[in-house]
C-alpha cells in the first residue's frame, strides 16, 4: 500500500471510530444526555459528541492496531502451518475458545451472553461479506477469528473496568472499525496497486518522449 493511501485508510477509520463513539454515546449515557436535549442545550450536546467522539477516536487506534496485529500474526500462522486448513482449524478452535471463556468467566452471565449474542452475529455478517468480496470461503474463518477474538482482546480495557455504559460505548466503535477495515483494505490495496501502474506507465511515456 502506497503511504498516501494508508494514510487515507488510517484517517477513514479515525473518523469512523470518532462519529460512532460520538453517535452512540448519546444513547448509551442517555438519562445524562437528556437534560441537555430537553433545555436544547446545543453547547453541551455538542461538547458531549466531542468528548464520546475524542474516546472514539481512541478506541479507533485501538482497532488499528489490532488489526495491523492480526495481519502479521496471520501470516506467521500460515508460514508455521504450512497447512492453511490447519490454520483455519487453528483460527476458528481459538476464536470459539476466547467466546466460550468471555461467557463462562463473567459473573454477569445474562450480560455476557447478550455480548457474545453481539459479536458472534457481527462476526457472521463481516465474515460472510467477506468472503463474498474475496470470491473465496477460504477468508470465512480468518475474518471471523479477528471479528471474535481480537475484538474481545482489544476490548479488555472496558471489561476491566466493568462498567455498563464503557463497555457498550466501546464495543460498538471496535466491531465497526474492525468490520471497515477488514473490507476496506482490498479497495485501498488496489488503488494503490492502480496508482503504481499508472506512475510507471507515465514514467515509461515521458523516457520515449525524452528518447524522441
């Protein structure tokens, strides 16, 4: 990928993280919100989309990281492997391992059940959209590990913290960046695969205008 398009992926994905932090953070603190909303007070609504916007955005690099995390891991599993089947045998074991641990180690089990309800169906549509852009089963279970396990571990600031209203202000933000890039990044690596060719392409025009 080209740096100018990284960084366009990079800053598409802080802002995606920012305005559905932002968004939903209205809901999730709604009894606090509402004042606001009933004294039309747009100073501080607007002030509260920027402090949920600004943990978004956090949240966000967070994602990031974890994605770009994910990528070498999954290439180091298929370089250990040798055996895709076995490192998709590998992937989905894992990713039920750490959904089956989230639920059974939580004292809330009600709560955790409905969280895992969340992102076990969120991990099932973006591993099946997945695998419908690719053209190929084979990116099912790898998507749905990092939709599952790496969400649940970028997730563990919030589940130490134990709060009701931090865990549901991150977890949205985490499955839909986590769903953005994993989908995005074939557009971008392919935008910057069509920009390379069209620079040696312009390259090679200008050395025959100059041979000429």
């Amino acid at each position: 990928m080209t740096s100018r398009n990284w960084v366009r992926f990079f800053f598409a994905a802080l802002a995606i993280g920012g305005v559905s932090a932002g968004i939903l953070g209205f809901f999730v603190r709604w009894p606090e919100m509402a004042p606001y909303f009933a004294r039309a007070d747009l100073l501080s609504i607007a002030g509260a989309f920027f402090w949920f916007a600004g943990l978004g955005l956090i949240f966000s690099l967070v994602s990031q990281v974890g994605f770009f995390a994910w990528l070498t891991v999954h290439q180091l599993g298929l370089d250990i492997f040798r055996s895709r089947l076995v490192w998709q045998a590998v992937q989905l074991v894992a990713a039920c391992y750490v959904l089956f641990d989230f639920v059974y180690f939580r004292a809330d089990t009600r709560q955790s059940l409905l969280f895992a309800a969340l992102i076990l169906v969120s991990a099932l549509a973006a591993a099946a959209a997945k695998t419908k852009q690719a053209k190929s089963a084979r990116t099912f279970i790898p998507a749905f590990f990092f939709m599952v396990a790496v969400t649940i571990l970028e997730w563990v600031p919030a589940l130490r913290a134990n709060s009701i209203t931090s865990l549901y202000l991150m977890l949205f933000p985490l499955l839909i960046c986590n769903a953005y890039q994993l989908l995005a990044l074939p557009y971008f690596l392919k935008r910057s695969q069509r920009e390379k060719e069209e620079k040696v392409a312009l390259r090679k025009i200008s050395e025959e205008k100059t041979a000429n």
